[in-house]
C-alpha cells in the first residue's frame, strides 16, 4: 500500500485520497474557439511518462483539501508534496527543510 503524506493531515493510507491526474494542466482561455480535436487533447491527453511525474491528490477522507506530489511512476516513491500556499516540500528527512524553512504552513 502507497503512504501518502497529506500536507495537514500527515501520512495517511492511500485509499483514504482520490487521484487527480497530471498536475500543472492550463486550462485554454477561450474555449469557444476551440476545434474538437484541441478540446478533446486538453480533456483527456495526458502525459504517462516514466519517471518523475507531478500529480494532484485530494485527502478525499479526511481534510478534503488539495494539494501536488512529485512521484516516481517507476518505484511510486513520492518526492515531495506541493501545496497552493507554499513551495515544494522536500522528504530527506529534514520535514522544515523548503527551500528556505517552513514554521506555521509559511515559507520564510
């Protein structure tokens, strides 16, 4: 079973979060002018790439909040996580250690 950290709640089993898919997708702006074919590549074409990979996950039985991992599809070990409020949280083991340190949920 996959260990996920959740940014608040801390580390919880997998099945206690909900998948998003591939993080850092923009959204078209003007979607009316959009053919089928561009609409349906942002839609469904997704990356599937071998290695490193950034996802969004949602702590979907717990604080419902959203937030990103960097994971490695090959060995599923996650890198890091990643929320709206803050940058990307480094796991060597030193939990404060982002770039910069992290005291409250803020970046100093």
């Amino acid at each position: 079973m996959l260990l996920i950290e959740c940014p608040w709640c801390g580390p919880r089993a997998e099945t206690e979060f909900s998948c998003g898919g591939e993080a850092d997708i923009a959204r078209p702006l003007d979607t009316e002018k959009l053919t089928d074919k561009e609409w349906g590549d942002y839609l469904f074409m997704r990356k599937n790439p071998r290695g490193v990979h950034r996802e969004q996950w949602m702590h979907a039985q717990g604080c419902r909040r959203w937030f990103m991992a960097q994971r490695d599809t090959v060995s599923y070990e996650i890198q890091g996580y990643d929320t709206f409020e803050r940058p990307l949280l480094a796991l060597d083991g030193n939990e404060g250690q982002v770039q910069g340190q992290v005291q409250g949920g803020k970046t100093q």
